[in-house]
C-alpha cells in the first residue's frame, strides 16, 4: 500500500459515513423526542456555563449549538452530545483572567487543531490506561470547584477578583455578610432543592427548565431585585478572526494544550458512559477526537467557548430514547431556534436561577457509592483519588489528571517491583549425573543457588537486604531465567549485592539471562567483569558444574575423594 492510499483511508475513517445517515433514518421519531428533551435540559447548563467562563450566555449558547451541531455529525460517538461544561469552564476561567476574551477563543482554535492531529496519530486508544481512580478523583473536584463557582451569583454578589476558586468563593461569602441579598439566595436554593428532589421523585422530568422557568416569573411577578442574564443578541454572530493575535499565540501554547487535553480526557469519558448505556453501541475514539477538534476549530470563529462531550446531556440523550446522531443534531437545531426567536425572553432569567441548576448539577455529579468504593478497594486508589481530588481543587484540572496519572502510575510499579521473588532452589534436580550422599551435603553447604522471580526494577533494594544475609557459603549462584523485566535501577541494585557478596569473599555466578536484559547489564558494567572471568553461563546445570570445578580447585570438595 502506498503512502497517499494510506493517508487516504485515514482521512475517510475519520470522515461520516454511510451508515451514520442510514442510522439517523432508522428511528426518527424517537430521536427527535429525545433531541427535544436534551435541549431543555441543555438550554439553562449552556447559559450557565457561558457565563460562568466570563464570555457570557450567548458564547455558551453559541458553543452549544455550533460545536454541538458539528461534534454531532464528524464525532465518533452517535449518541455522544456536546456542548459548554463545568470541567472546561473551571480551566478557562484562568485563561479568560490572564489573556482574555480573544485569548480563550484563539485557546479553543488551537485546542482543535491538536485534537485534529491526535485523532491523526490515533490517540484515542490511550483512553483506555486513565485509572478509574483518577477518573473519579477528578470528577469529585470539578463537583467542588463549579459548586463554588457559583457562590457569588446564589449570594447575588459580584464576583470578587482572583483566580483560586476557594480565595473567591471566601471573599463571595465576606461580601454578602457585609450586604446580604436573601432574595438571591432564596431564588438559588429553591431551583436547586426542586431540582434535586424531582430528580428522586421524576427522574424523567427536566426539572432543571422548570425551575428556571418558575425562578423567573415569580421574580417578574413580583418584581424582585435580583440580577439578570441581560440583553442577548438574537442570533449567532458571523464567523470572524479578529479576536486572533499572532504574536500571543506562543504564550497560549500551553493553556491550549491543557485544553485540547481535557477536551480529549471528557470527550472519551462520556463516549464511553454512552456505550454502556447504550444497546450494542460502540464509539470510535479518533474519530471523535477528530470531531471535537473540528467543532472547536470552528466554534471560536462564531464566538463560542471551547467545548468537549458533555457527560449528563449525553446520558438524558441515552436515557431518552436516542439512537443516532439525529437526536443531537436536532437538539443543536432547538437552542438554534431559542437564540434567534426568545433572546429577550431568555435575558430575564435570573443569574441566581442558573447558579441554582449549576449547583444542582454539581451535588448530582458527586456518585457517593462510587466514590465510597473506590476509597475502600485499595490504598493506592484512595490515595490517588483524594489527591486528584485536592489537586483539582488547589490547581486546576489538567495538572490535577496529570499528578494523578504521575502518582498512580508511580504506585503501580511500585506494586509490580515489589511483587518479585528471591528463592533459593535445591541443587540436586539441576546436578548431572549421580552423585554420593557426602558430595550433595557439602555442595549444599558450600553452594546456594537463587532465582529471581518477576521483574527486577526500581524497588528491588529488598534483593541487596536478602544477598547481605548469606553466610557460610563459598559460590552463590544468581538465577536470572524468571526476570520478566530489568531497568537501570534494578541492575543498579543488582550490581551493588553482586559487589557486596565479592566483598566477602564469595564467587558469584550468574546463569539464565534472557536475551532482552542483557542491554542494562552491559551498559552499567554488572555483569562485564563476570563474563571476562567466564562465571555467566546460558543455563543453571553449567553455572553449578563450575561451582563444583571452583570448589575442587580450591580444595573444599577434596574430601569427597581422599
């Protein structure tokens, strides 16, 4: 196959497909049922988090519709919704901070491309090594932070400076005890106690609506002074570049790439959520890689905010009914219509009625028997979820994912080098020939032989403890035919307990090394000097025949024969 056919298929692979328009075609009905039902459920978490990533409402309406219709069609997930959410606004927050407006769209451009070039290098497939602990470590944290987040807008404040979402949230709370707005206050606990309890009670009923709905005509009614969404613009604006700056993409680089990263981690999370909620449903991770990074090349262009797969959408869309692709597109289409025919209608819902349903969204995204189960598997996964947990509180989310990839993968190789064995094995099965009662006693006494069982890597310090206590023994003999593998550290190790044994006056022989460790041996000199003297053999029985040739020429054994 040549080169261009291959880039070829590649790009069709990642491309919409017959079987995705057949699909949409199968059941109409029932994905237009449950188009409508995302929708409502979507139209007050995009407003939300629109205003909560300080672009405001329309940037959020915007994402949803726009990156919502295209992640729909080139995404690799056919019941995957995507739009604006909490864990990308607590990311963009900082960048809207330090770079503004024009700096979190040029983020979102460049977030596309990587995710493109991803989906092009099949990235996708790494998913699958995220620790579940990790997982739920961060989701916990994105719970904390957008609870908090909302806090000046429930207390109807407004939103102190800073970029640590606990120093703002405290400054919210001293704020309101100087001037405190209990009609705010009144307003977000209400959407989200009648949000929370009709999710027990109804769990099918978009709670999230009514209340809003409710929230703003008992405000109007009674003319209550609480803050507004305000004035939105009755359309989508024309795509433009203006916001880009070409000599601050450099120092965006880095915020992009925490982007493109959390865009990809949330993006699979929830495609894979919709798989197991879904009836023989597969995704496909590069393509929807692929079809987030599209809709976030785009979205900017329009002035919407980065977006990724939206887990609780992409579970009301499963839940609903859907089975194609239709249902999401039909529910981009419907926040579509809300922009262009009840922009003023939506400018009257109070703030404090979306920090309602974000709160709401918060409490409902912490799974207390998940998070109680995993704390309770192992220690390694307690530690890791409470330190992503903390760290994404403390930092912010992508450095919280990586610390907690860090240290869970640092436990687990801890776990598999402490796994590996020492034995000291018999002679005799390995002894050719026949040999007398007395030989076999002084070859024991004289003789040990130890196989290293599993890998030999950095905690292998427990090995050097085990050789140290050999006594009385002239020749010891290393079984190296049971490393499954070896690193520098371990050859390290392994060197100094050779050293320490030769120190005492032992000779120590080394049999069974597999072709594929001999790499780490030789570059770190363990084994050189042993090979020049010819004391490293393929196999046991030759190491223990010259252990006996060693003993004899010494001495020891002559009483065998005299």
């Amino acid at each position: 196959m040549s080169a261009a056919s291959g880039v070829r298929d590649r790009a069709r692979a990642l491309l919409p497909a017959r079987d995705d328009l057949a699909a949409m075609l199968h059941q109409p009905r029932r994905d237009l049922l449950a188009g409508l039902t995302v929708a409502i459920v979507a139209l007050p978490l995009a407003l939300g988090f629109g205003i909560s990533s300080g672009l405001g409402a329309a940037a959020g309406l915007t994402t949803a519709v726009v990156a919502g219709a295209l992640a729909a069609v080139f995404g690799g997930s056919g019941l995957q919704v995507s739009g604006p959410t909490g864990a990308m606004t607590v990311v963009l927050v900082p960048i809207m901070h330090a770079h503004g407006a024009g700096g979190v769209l040029t983020v979102g451009l460049l977030a596309g491309l990587i995710l493109i070039g991803l989906a092009i290098a099949r990235a996708g497939r790494y998913m699958a090594f995220v620790p579940a602990s990790v997982v739920e470590g961060f989701t916990l944290g994105i719970a904390a932070v957008i609870g908090l987040q909302q806090l000046p807008a429930a207390l109807g404040v407004d939103t102190p400076d800073g970029d640590q979402v606990a120093v703002v949230a405290a400054r919210a709370v001293a704020s309101f005890a100087e001037q405190p707005r209990w009609v705010a206050v009144a307003v977000a606990a209400g959407v989200a106690v009648l949000i929370l309890v009709g999710a027990r009670v109804r769990p099918a009923v978009p709670f999230s609506i009514l209340a809003v709905v409710a929230a703003t005509v008992i405000v109007e009614v009674a003319g209550l002074d609480v803050a507004r969404i305000g004035e939105l613009p009755s359309g989508i604006a024309a795509p433009s570049m203006s916001f880009l700056d070409l000599s601050a993409l450099w120092s965006l680089a880095g915020p992009a790439l925490a982007v493109a990263a959390l865009a990809a981690l949330e993006s699979l999370l929830s495609a894979a959520v919709a798989d197991g909620m879904g009836v023989s449903h597969k995704h496909d991770p590069d393509r929807e890689l692929f079809g987030q990074g599209l809709a976030n090349l785009v979205t900017p262009l329009f002035g919407g905010v980065p977006a990724t797969g939206a887990i609780a959408r992409t579970a009301v869309n499963v839940r609903s009914g859907a089975g194609s692709r239709l249902a999401a597109l039909v529910h981009a289409a419907l926040l579509a219509a809300i922009i262009y025919t009840a922009a003023p209608l939506v400018g009257r819902i109070p703030l404090a009625a979306l920090a309602g349903v974000l709160i709401a969204t918060s409490v409902r995204m912490v799974e207390v028997g998940s998070v109680r189960a995993m704390a309770r598997a192992t220690r390694s996964d307690a530690t890791v979820l409470a330190l992503t947990a903390i760290a994404t509180l403390a930092l912010d989310l992508v450095k919280a994912v990586i610390l907690g990839l860090v240290v869970a993968g640092a436990l687990a190789l801890r776990a598999v080098a402490r796994s590996a064995q020492i034995r000291q094995m018999p002679l005799h099965p390995d002894l050719p020939g026949d040999h007398t009662a007395e030989e076999r006693a002084l070859l024991d006494e004289h003789i040990v032989a130890y196989r290293i069982d599993g890998p030999l890597l950095f905690a292998a310090h427990r090995f050097l403890l085990e050789l140290s206590e050999v006594a009385h023994v002239s020749v010891v003999i290393l079984r190296m035919s049971a490393v499954s593998a070896i690193d520098a550290s371990g050859a390290l190790v392994l060197k100094d307990a050779i050293e320490k044994l030769q120190h005492r006056g032992m000779t120590v022989l080394i049999s069974g090394i597999r072709p594929g460790h001999h790499r780490p041996l030789d570059a770190l000199d363990v084994i050189n000097t042993l090979r020049t003297e010819g004391r490293v053999f393929p196999t046991t029985p030759e190491a223990i025949h010259a252990a006996r040739t060693h003993l004899h020429h010494n001495g020891i054994l002559q009483t065998t024969t005299d």
